[in-house]
C-alpha cells in the first residue's frame, strides 16, 4: 500500500528566509550598491536585503531564492553592531563604505579584534563566534557579503544544530595566533595568495593575466574556507574575450553557486548571451550598461566586459570555490572555461565598442589584442 505524503512547498532555506522576515531583491543588475534599498532584519540588529540573482534560463530553476550561494547587503547603524552570532555556514564581507571593527572568538579564547573600512574584504572563520562593529557615531556602515547558508540549511534543515553547535575548526582558524587577520598573505602560485583579511581591494597588487585579454588579476583563498576573493582590472578602452560564466564547471565541481561582479570604479558594460547558445555572428547579445557600484551577475552562459573609460576598470568578486578545496578547476579564473578568441566574435562586438567609445571621444586601444 502507497502511503500519501504532503510533500513541502518550500526548501529549508526557503523557508528559513521567510522566517527570518529577509528582504528579497529579484533582479539582474544592483545599480548602486550604496542606495539600493534595505529593510529591518530585526534577529541581527542591521538593515538587510538578500541579493537573489537566480538565472532563468538553465533547467531546474522554480525555486523562490537560490539554492546555492547567496549574497545580501546590510547596514550597520551608526554606532551600532550586527549582533553577535556564530553559525555552520561560511561567509565573506566587502565593506562597501564606513569603518568599524569586527571582533571574533571561540567560547573559552581569547578575542580576536581587527579593524576594517571601505574595500576591505574579511571571512568569519567556521562556526567562530563574530560580533561587527560599526565605528562611526555619524554615518551607517554598508556591507555586502556571500554566504553558504542555503546549502547548509537544506542540508541539516534544523536551525538550532546551525546557530548553536559548539564545534570548533582549529585548522580554519587558530584564536590565539594574533596575527590571524594581519593581512598577512602567503602566495601559492601565481595569481593565487591565502588570507584572512585584505585592508583595500582597490590597492590589492595583481599579476598578470592575458588569456582572457587585456588585464590582470588575484585570487585570495580566505579564512581557510571555500571563500574566494577573486580581484580583476583591465585597462581604459579595452574589452575582455567573451567566456563561458563557469556554470557547467561549477556544477561539474559540485558547485550550486553563483557569481557576481561588484564594480569598484569606471564604467562600462556587459555583453551577455543566453544560457545554451554559443556567440558567433549574427547571434543574439544583450547589452547592461555599469559604474562605480554597481553589482552585476553574468547569468550562466557567456558574457563580456567593456571598459568605455581613460582609466583602468577594477571590480571584484565574493565567491566559493577555494582550489585547496575542491581542486584547481573549482576556481573558474584558475580553470579554463571556454571563451570565444577576438578573431573569433561576431563584428557587430567590434562595432558597438567602436561606437559607444565615440560618443564619448574616445577611441579603442586594443591594437596588442586585435591588431586595430
């Protein structure tokens, strides 16, 4: 005899983000990070907006917020805290603007207490204790962060085993070493450092990189986890090869992940084309214009960015997938996903460059990529 099950309308995580009262933002592009709008996340003491950049293209979507990653912004109050917590889940903090501190323990260690401002990076150690400071009396501290919580809730599903275990990692992180986050870094290959804490992304020294064109750039394995602080440039009037958003090699990694660029000056645009289609002429494209602040997801098929400035263009990039990890091919910028080479694309790339620098009085600088 076949039993009748009521099955659940929602994931754990699904139904932990609407217990937790979470904003949710369901959109492609963040145009400023700094005014888009945030709501009361009364457990946490902080404004809040969970950043659901879902793409709708690949199967198996239908869900009400990824299930993978996610990523949120919040506010800290003036002189005001984000609550002390600890949780099963990682997590990775850009300090979009403000200064404060952040001081993080085990139960029974000493505290560890670093101070942070505008383009800083910090991860929060697995399960360690962490409580934020916002240091300012006059201004609200904003910050953007990704975390891992809906893997781990629809892993384990109950929230007190997620909030309150008393598991500690001492090979994640060490509570009496005080120069945990110096900002020390240990360089393990090119373009590829371990830290716990970057003081300024936009003075993050960067190697190069050209085979994705014009451009270089650094990955920093965090806090020992799965957390990646991945930093790019690439100079004023040049674009980079369109590739592939690593939607296959993340999955293939195990990876339910998603990516998102936060732009840190300049501006410029994407080029992006529909999941399953490869670019070539005549193949459709669409255009997302950005700037300084702005937080744009690449979707999961191929994409490409234009600089349509004098000056260099930096963005970075929150995301899983630490090579010590889960191997080298779990780092999209490490690996090789598939691009298309510049004799390769469809010329009307070529044109729509040429035109929007124009407009502008400017004209392309690419004659070491593309001859012209």
């Amino acid at each position: 005899m076949t039993q009748q099950v009521d099955l659940p309308k929602h994931t754990s995580w699904e139904r932990w983000v609407q217990s937790e009262g979470l904003s949710v933002t369901q959109q492609q592009l963040i145009p400023d990070v700094l005014t888009h709008p945030l709501e009361p996340w009364a457990r946490t003491g902080v404004d809040a907006a969970l950043l659901d950049f879902t793409p709708e293209d690949p199967p198996g979507g239908g869900h009400l917020v990824h299930q993978g990653t996610s990523r949120y912004m919040c506010e800290i109050p003036k002189g005001g805290t984000y609550k002390a917590e600890r949780h099963m889940y990682e997590e990775i903090f850009y300090v979009i603007a403000g200064r404060g501190a952040t001081t993080v323990w085990y139960d029974g260690s000493p505290k560890q207490t670093f101070e942070w401002q505008e383009g800083s990076v910090f991860s929060i150690p697995l399960n360690a204790w962490h409580e934020i400071y916002n240091a300012s009396g006059e201004q609200p501290a904003r910050l953007y962060a990704c975390f891992t919580a809906p893997m781990v809730l629809n892993m384990y599903g109950i929230s007190d085993f997620i909030f309150n275990s008393n598991a500690t990692f001492p090979d994640r992180f060490d509570p009496y070493d005080e120069t945990y986050f110096s900002g020390k870094s240990l360089r393990l290959q090119d373009r590829l450092v371990k830290t716990n804490f970057v003081s300024n992304v936009l003075t993050m020294g960067l190697d190069d990189h050209g085979r994705r064109g014009p451009g270089t750039n650094m990955h920093a394995i965090m806090a020992n986890g799965h957390f990646v602080c991945h930093v790019s440039e690439f100079p004023g009037q040049t674009y980079k090869k369109a590739h592939s958003a690593g939607e296959f090699i993340r999955h293939r990694a195990g990876l339910t992940s998603d990516v998102a660029y936060l732009f840190l000056n300049g501006d410029g645009y994407d080029i992006q084309w529909a999941w399953g289609t490869t670019p070539g002429p005549g193949v459709p494209f669409e255009r997302i214009d950005y700037k300084a602040g702005s937080l744009l997801t690449p979707g999961s098929g191929y994409h490409q960015h234009f600089n349509a400035t004098t000056e260099p263009l930096r963005y970075v990039v929150l995301r899983f997938g630490s090579p010590e990890l889960l191997g080298r091919r779990a780092v999209g910028g490490l690996s090789k996903p598939p691009q298309i080479e510049f004799d390769e694309e469809d010329p009307a790339v070529w044109e729509t460059f040429v035109e929007e620098l124009a407009s502008r009085g400017l004209k392309p600088k690419m004659q070491d990529y593309k001859g012209k």
